[in-house]
C-alpha cells in the first residue's frame, strides 16, 4: 500500500482526539437543533405536517422564470440539468450551485420550501459523504489520512472530494427544479414536457395521478378521523396491525370504484386521451434569449470543467 500512494497523514493522539471532538460537536449542534424544533412542535401542539406538497403552489409570482414560455422553459432547465450531472471537478460544481441559487434568487421562492426539499435528499447524501471517503479504491498519486487508532480505515482525500462532487451536482439539480416546476400552473409545464417528445398518454396519467393524489390523502385523513373518534390508539402488536391491513383494504377498494366512476364521468364529457387547458400562449424573443443565456451559462461551465485541467496541469 505505502508503494501506491504519494502522500500519507498520519494524525497523533492529539489530533486524532481534536478530528473526533469536532465530528462529535457537529452531531450535537444537529440534535440540539431538531430537539428545539420537535419540543417547540410540542409545545404548539402541532402534528407533523404530512401533506402532500403543492408543486405550483408559487405560480401567480412574477419573475424571470413566471413569464417563461413553459415549453422553453423546461426544454431548457432539462438540458442545463444534464450539463450540470456532466460535471466532474468539485470547483465547478460549487460554481454550478452558485448559478442555481442565483437562479432561485430570480424566481423568489421561498427557501423554507426549498430547505423542505433539501432535507428530503439529505440522509443519502449524508451517507455518500461518510461512506466514499473509505471505500473509494487506492490510486496511484491519492492522499490518505490515517487516524491514530483507525490505521485499518485510512481516509482517502479522492473519495471525500468525489463525495462532495456529487452532492454539489444533486443540490445545484434540487435548486433547479424549483425554478422549472413551480413558477407555472402544473398543467401548463406538463404541456411544456410535449416539448421533448413525451407521448400524451403518460402527461395524462402524470396529471391524473397528481390530482387524485390529494383525493386519496383526503380520504384517508376521513378514516384516520373516524377511527379516532371510535377511539381507536395506534400501537406496536397484532391487533393494530389488523385493523391498519383492514383499513388499508378499504381504501384501495374506495380509490379502485372512485377510479371507475371517475372515468366514465370522463367519458361523458368527451374525454379523448387529453385535457383541455386553454390557448398556448405564443413564443416570444425574450423566451429565446433567456433560454440562449442559459444554455451558455451551463455550456461555459462545462467547458471550463473540462479545459482546466488541461490548462492548468
């Protein structure tokens, strides 16, 4: 091992003690911080707020982003999307979450819904970040970090940067898809997707699944609410697990005959496979220009991505 690497940190007692304190003062900032938060719930009486979020929810704003065609808008910030994954120097990808959060700036969205979305994706980065730094393969020319007492788990400084590059890419994607689907009505950026070819028929289904899904959640707070009151208490043994399989049943049974009669309702007013939403609004110059101005922004990093290392060796 020594023969295939340049560079070897070796930590002593004291600054081994110093890296584990500083880990350890991270994880309880981080506990303390969602102790408050959970107590503070508490103390409101509060439930946890399990709704289903409202993509749209900010699309009578006024922006950049709102007066957007939404066919150039998302044809866009797809592509944009796919020049950011390309990247792979985490120089880069900081400027690529950067121009994101530029970009969320314009779109004045509220970043509590941001954060929300953040945490979703979090725990996997979190891992990424603890589990790459020792489990990337040894190179030729690598930095590794051996911490006194951990010497059998060296700490690869390629694997911690990797790592990095990855949530960059998977932040700065996360900034991005506020920009795309909340500054328009959900319909119309359903239709902007038509843009890059998608068929009809799973728009469609896209749609249909996101309005029913806040049926179905409406229906379940009803049988929550009912069980509630017949007092039942949710607990960890048999009998809870019965009436949570019967009630289970009882709303697939429910969606499945809502499901039914909501097509042949469909069917009686005409529908033919599509939804009308009205008159596409026309394509202006300024939707060409922000969407020219875009592109270059992610073409320019790219490049610069790729060029440096051959500028700058």
């Amino acid at each position: 091992m020594p023969n295939q690497i340049s560079k070897v940190i070796v930590l002593d007692t004291f600054e081994s003690f110093g890296l584990v304190l500083a880990t350890l003062t991270v994880v309880l900032v981080a506990v303390v911080f969602f102790s408050r938060r959970k107590r503070q719930r508490v103390s409101d009486n509060r439930e946890p707020d399990w709704s289903i979020p409202v993509l749209d929810e900010q699309s009578d704003g006024s922006s950049l982003f709102h007066s957007w065609h939404p066919t150039v808008k998302v044809s866009t910030l797809c592509l944009c999307c796919f020049l950011i994954v390309s990247l792979s120097t985490l120089t880069w990808c900081l400027a690529a979450v950067g121009v994101c959060t530029l970009a969320v700036l314009l779109a004045r969205t509220p970043w509590e819904r941001l954060l929300r979305r953040l945490t979703a994706i979090s725990g996997f980065l979190a891992m990424l970040i603890v589990l790459l730094p020792f489990t990337s393969a040894t190179r030729p020319g690598d930095t590794v970090l051996l911490v006194f007492g951990m010497e059998g788990w060296p700490l690869h400084q390629r694997g911690l940067v990797l790592a990095l590059t990855i949530v960059c890419k998977a932040v700065s994607v996360v900034l991005l898809m506020e920009p795309m689907l909340g500054t328009a009505p959900f319909f119309r950026t359903l239709r902007g997707f038509t843009g890059l070819g998608l068929p009809q028929k799973l728009l469609s289904m896209t749609a249909l699944c996101h309005r029913y899904l806040f049926v179905f959640q409406e229906e379940i707070l009803y049988m929550q609410r009912a069980m509630r009151v017949r007092g039942f208490t949710p607990r960890t043994n048999l009998g809870t697990m019965r009436i949570m399989g019967n009630c289970f049943g009882m709303l697939f049974i429910r969606s499945f005959e809502r499901t039914e009669r909501i097509y042949e309702a469909m069917l009686s007013r005409g529908y033919q496979g599509s939804f009308p939403i009205g008159p596409e609004p026309s394509k202006t110059v300024c939707d060409f220009i922000k969407a020219a101005a875009c592109a270059i922004i992610g073409l320019l990093l790219l490049v610069l991505d790729k060029m440096m290392p051959i500028l700058l060796p």
